[in-house]
C-alpha cells in the first residue's frame, strides 16, 4: 500500500500554494468572467503582479484573498 508521508504532502501544498495563476485560471477558480479578474487586479484589490503586458496571480494569494473576504462578510 503506498500512502504518502506527512512530509510528502506538506511539499506537495507548499508546492501548489506557489503556483503561478493566469487570468483564464484565476477566472476559473473563482468563476467570474475575465473581465472581472482584470478589473480588480488593476484597482489592486486582487493580489496580483504584472509581468509585462500580463496578470500573474499565485495561489496562495488568491486563497488568503478569499478567506479574508469570507471573514468580513
């Protein structure tokens, strides 16, 4: 049987919680439109850096921003 460590899945989230979103992606996980997603990273209310011409979100940032926001409704 193969279960994996304590270890294992502290590095397997710390992993994801590093992932780098685009747009599409951050769309997608909080299901509005793209639009949206812009909007709030240019007004700086998202977490969010511009590399270029192009949104970069990491996920952590973006779960941290949710659950503050569903403390404060």
């Amino acid at each position: 049987m193969n279960n994996p460590t304590t270890a294992s899945i502290v590095t397997q989230a710390n992993t994801t919680d590093g992932e780098i979103l685009t747009v599409q992606e951050v769309a997608r996980f909080l299901r509005v439109p793209k639009s949206t997603v812009y909007k709030l990273a240019r007004v700086g209310e998202l977490p969010a850096s511009k590399i270029g011409k192009h949104w970069r979100f990491l996920r952590r940032d973006i779960h941290d921003w949710m659950h503050s926001r569903s403390q404060a409704a």
